[in-house]
C-alpha cells in the first residue's frame, strides 16, 4: 500500500525498490537431503550506470561507523567518515531537493517504524564529476524481535559495551527510537 501510493500518488520516498524475495536450496541429487538453505532477497542497484566518486552507508550512529579509507574504487565509507568529509568538503544540495530529501526520508521512516523495522541505512553516492547525489534507503528487512529486544536492554543497561553518550548510544534500539536518531542525524549531515 505505501509503495503504491508513492508510486501512483507522488508520495516522496527513497526506498529502494524491492524486486523479489527466493529461497535457495541445494539438495544432495542422491540422498535428496537438503545441503544447503538461503534466504535472498533482490533489490534496486541504486549506483547502476552511474559513477559515483565517494559512497557512504549512514545509519545515523557515531558507534563504530568509521573505517580507514583505501581509496579503493567503490569503496563503502560509514558515518563518522561522512562527517569528516563533510567539515572538509561540504555538499551543497538546493533547497528544493533538499525539501525534497527530507520529506522523503520522514515518510520513509515514519513508515519502517510503524512495521517495527530498524537497522536499516541511506546510502549516498556523490559523483564530483557531475556534482550529483544518488542517495536511498536499503536494507529495509529487519525487524525488531525478541532477540534484538534483548541485545538493546542489555546495551542500554551497560552491561556490554554502551555507555552514556549521546554520540555513543547503543546501536541497537527501539524502530521509534532508531527512526527519531536517523532522522536527526540525516538532518546533521
């Protein structure tokens, strides 16, 4: 219903588009035992014939969201590397698309919260060539169930690892408080 109305009502959205989910089996062709079992799930390329100088996976965390560049082509950098990119080479973008994003962004999330998703990320790709951003949200799939229930209250009472912070929040929270820190950290960046 939601892909429907962006689709046929011009609501804004950056969700990638979904082409189907399958299930993988390989059986033994003698014993007919199954071997092997994957889940797989086929989405939009969002970078398909586009060229991209940098690409950024943002979950909207400062916790371990940073890795060393290589410069390797397609290399996939995390959010603390956006924010130091940014401070060196901010990203102007026009109001409008800029309106644009963040509507967008505040449907999609209201959205995932209101299925009890979390985990997921905005993928940015920035072409310094053609001075563009191809940017949405990818791996939309997880939801929160019992076990990620536990791993947060374990996170949040500083059991293991978390703490304090506001930067260093534990990373596994709740679809309305994941949805709220994405939401302000896109808005930061």
């Amino acid at each position: 219903e939601y892909m429907a109305q962006a689709m046929f009502h011009d609501l804004p959205t950056t969700l990638a588009k979904v082409f189907g989910f399958f299930q993988i089996q390989v059986k033994n062709p003698i014993s007919g035992s199954k071997n092997y079992k994957m889940n797989v799930i086929i989405m939009e390329n969002l970078f398909y014939n586009k060229k991209t100088s940098r690409i950024f996976d943002l979950k909207g965390s400062m916790r371990n969201r940073h890795v060393e560049q290589t410069g390797k082509a397609n290399e996939v950098l995390l959010d603390e590397n956006m924010v130091e990119y940014i401070f060196e080479s901010p990203i102007h973008v026009r109001e409008y698309d800029k309106k644009l994003l963040r509507a967008s962004l505040w449907n999609d999330t209201l959205f995932l919260a209101k299925m009890n998703v979390m985990d997921y990320l905005l993928v940015v790709g920035i072409n310094n060539d053609d001075y563009t951003l191809t940017v949405g949200i990818i791996d939309f799939i997880r939801t929160f169930t019992w076990d990620k229930k536990l791993e947060s209250w374990v996170k949040e009472k500083g059991l293991v690892g978390g703490g304090n912070s506001i930067m260093k929040q534990p990373t596994v929270v709740t679809p309305k408080q994941y949805k709220n820190r994405f939401r302000e950290a896109m808005e930061r960046y």
